[in-house]
C-alpha cells in the first residue's frame, strides 16, 4: 500500500491501525497531544479483543486475567463465566491500567514502524490532507482521526449526532483494599445496580481497583464528583461488601454525555475509527474492542478493500451492544440475569456470555444477535409467569 496516513490519536485505536497499515506498506504518522498516557477510564478488555492483540504482537502477560463478569443488585448476584460463550475461541480477557497499556501500544506501533509525533491537533483541511498542529502542519493522502470521544474531526465535518436516550455521566477513581466476595473469581468485573446507575469494579491484583459510576439523567445523586460516587455506593451493597475498608488513590474524574455517533465514518480522503466514530454507553466493556477491531477493518479496506462495507460491518457490531445497552436500561437485562439458578437456561445464559466476550462480528456466531433481539421479550416473560421457555427457537 502506497499512501501517506496520518492518523490523530495514539491511544489504542490509532496504535493499532498503525501497526496494521505500516504492515500492509503505507507510511504512518501518529499525532498524540500527550506525552504521558494518563490513568483513564476503557481499562477492562473483552476475550474478542485477542485477535488483534495476538496479531499486533501485544504481550498481555503483565496484566491481570478477566475469566467472566458479576453482575448484582441487592445482595443479590450472578456471575458469568467466558467459557460459557457459543464456541468460544478466547476464554478469558485482562483488566489493564491505560497507563500502561497505551504506552505499551505506542511501543508496538513504534516497531511496526509509525512515526510518532507529540503534538495537538488545532485545525484541519481535509481536502488538502492537512493536519495543522501545535508542532507545524503535517500532510497525508488520508486524515483519519482515533483521537476518541471529543470526536474531533467528526464535530468540524458536522457529522456527530449526539444520543438524546443516553446522556449518562460518570465518575471514576481507583481504590486499594478492594476485596472479592462471594461468587467472584479473581480478576472478574463486577457490575452493581442501582437506581438509574450501575457501579463498575475492575480489579488489577494486589486489591487496587477501578471504581466508578455512571448515572442516567433520572439519578437521584447530586453534588461533587466525589458525593456522587461515594452517594452510589450507599446505594449499593454490593459495591459497599467489595469496598469495605478500602482507600481511594487517585482523584475522582467526571465525565457526561459521551455516547454519539458519526453520520458516515469515512470520505474521499478521511476516515474516523475508535470513540471517533462512534461511542456508545461503557456498561458492557465495548469500548476498546470496538476500535480494535475497527482499526482492523479500516487497515484492509484502505489497501483496496471495501470502506462501505467496513462501515456497515462496525455498525452492525456496534448496534448489536446498542441494543443490549437500552436492554440494559429498561432492566431487561438484569431481569433475566438474575433469575434463580434453578430455572436459567443454558440458551440464555450462552447468548449473554457470549455478548460479555465481544462476539458480535461473527455473522456465524447467531445467539449473541438473537439474545440482543430477544431479550425484551425474555424479561417480560420473567415478569409476568417467572419462567422461561426451555428451548430458543432462534440460537
Ligand atoms: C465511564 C467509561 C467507562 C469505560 N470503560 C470501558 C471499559 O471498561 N472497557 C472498554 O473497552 N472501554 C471502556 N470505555 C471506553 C474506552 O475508554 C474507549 O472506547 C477507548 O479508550 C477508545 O480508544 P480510542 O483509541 O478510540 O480513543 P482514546 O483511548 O480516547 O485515545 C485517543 C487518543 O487521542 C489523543 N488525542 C485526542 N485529541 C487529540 C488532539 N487534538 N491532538 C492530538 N492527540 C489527541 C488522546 O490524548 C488519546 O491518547 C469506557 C468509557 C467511559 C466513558
């Protein structure tokens, strides 16, 4: 592939469309505006993500494994195991510190040959390939932006549409001390359920956790980022069981309104990848994989593929989560979820598992898609007689 790209963003999307377009030949030139990846929030990975982690070369041995996720409410819990997933091909996922695992991806990037250059992006011209920086202009035959939620580039070409159903905020931190309990396995991410909100726990060993919230406009909790976070866990039990005794480490970071979603993700001589693109609500962990697996696609259909078809292909991925994400909301979720042990089904509980790994690129893969269609109508069974019915006639 013979084309100059730059791409805004070193963070894991831009690394890894680096790395994938460097191997197919092009020259890359990453534009980060921070030298020193910070602590943010997109640490808990997704088994899915291991393709392009084991393409790319990324050496996850240092991070703590993830082997399923919990999901409570009132003392209340279920805990979901990877390998219960429809012909699982990855069992298990990590739970990574940012700071590190950015750093670690701009060292693959690197190798794979990307220049990188620190600087922020101030202005763009995109019919002329121009990114203007803090560090001069840069020029390419494509601009693609991985620079993440701001969405950028998308916002200055007027495609981003916000979520008007998902205006969530958030507060996250980290925490030592952290303890599992009950059903939890080491490493798992526990998500707690509280009026209008969830809490998210991602352990990293040793007891130091990521903990945050995220809060629908209808959330009772008010005030300071840090009221509102320690308001969530009053709320919770559960959260209050793991956090018992445990000490906050870093500040509390807000953050609002982050779902949305570009028109079209690519152009002539642009394209969009990662948050960029498209973001959609955190609660079941989509975030990196979406772009890893974007950054992928987007590699081969510069060097001759098919954009429209990579385009339909990540929104297709990305609205299978999008469901689940409303699902989730209307309770419909934790509904089935959390019915007793003796009437789950083993359908029901493939078709989750298999949507918590990441498992929505696959067309051959048919029960995390029909779990996503379906699960309205499962909840409202639950609602109504308490039971579900012993066979799915869709998986
Ligand atoms: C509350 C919350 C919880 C989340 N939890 C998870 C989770 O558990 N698991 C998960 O997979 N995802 C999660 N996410 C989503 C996850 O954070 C993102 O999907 C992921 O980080 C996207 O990666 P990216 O490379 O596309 O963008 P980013 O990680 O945002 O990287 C973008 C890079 O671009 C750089 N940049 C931005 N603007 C400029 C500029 N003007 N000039 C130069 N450089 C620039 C930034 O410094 C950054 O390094 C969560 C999101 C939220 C809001």
């Amino acid at each position: 592939m013979n084309a100059d790209v730059v791409i805004l963003g070193a963070g894991p999307t831009g690394c890894a469309l680096g790395t994938y377009l460097r191997r197919r030949g092009a020259s890359v030139t990453l534009v980060e505006a921070v030298e020193r990846p910070e602590s943010v929030v997109g640490e808990s990975m997704l088994p899915c993500s291991s393709l392009v982690f084991e393409e790319c070369g990324l050496d996850m041995s240092r991070y703590m494994v993830k082997h399923g996720a919990v999901f409570c409410r009132n003392g209340e819990g279920v805990r979901f195991d990877f390998s219960e997933a429809e012909a699982p091909q990855w069992t298990y996922a990590w739970q990574v510190q940012r700071e590190v695992f950015d750093l670690q991806w701009r060292e693959v990037a690197r190798q794979a040959g990307c220049r990188l250059v620190f600087a922020k992006a101030l202005d763009v011209d995109v019919d002329q390939g121009r990114l203007s920086t803090s560090e001069g202009d840069l020029f390419g035959d494509r601009i693609i932006d991985a620079g993440g939620r701001q969405m950028w580039l998308s916002s200055k070409l007027r495609l981003r549409a916000g979520d008007q159903n998902l205006r969530n905020s958030a507060v996250g931190t980290r925490y030592s001390g952290v303890k599992s309990v009950g059903i939890d396995q080491p490493g798992d991410i526990t998500i707690c359920s509280i009026p209008a909100g969830w809490i998210w726990i991602i352990p990293f060993g040793g007891g130091l956790a990521s903990v945050g919230v995220v809060m629908t406009p209808n959330c009772a909790l008010k005030g300071t980022s840090e009221e509102r976070l320690l308001g969530a866990i009053a709320m919770s039990p559960d959260a209050q069981a793991r956090l018992d005794g445990a000490t906050r480490v870093l500040p509390h970071r807000g953050l609002q309104d982050f779902t949305a979603t570009s028109s079209t993700f690519y152009g002539d001589k642009f394209a969009l990848c990662g948050d960029a693109a498209t973001f959609i609500d955190p609660v079941f962990s989509s975030g990196v994989l979406l772009g890893l697996h974007g950054a992928r696609g987007l590699a081969a259909a510069l060097d001759g593929g098919d954009l429209a078809a990579w385009e339909n292909e990540y929104r297709e991925g990305a609205s299978v989560f999008r469901k689940v994400i409303d699902h989730w909301y209307a309770d419909d979720f934790m509904t089935l979820a959390l019915v007793p042990a003796q009437y789950q089904k083993p359908y029901i509980r493939r078709g989750i598992v298999s949507l918590l790994a990441g498992d929505v690129f696959d067309p051959a893969k048919k029960s995390p898609r029909s779990m996503a269609d379906r699960m309205p109508h499962l909840a409202a069974l639950v609602r109504t007689h308490g039971l579900l019915p012993s066979a799915d006639g869709h998986a």
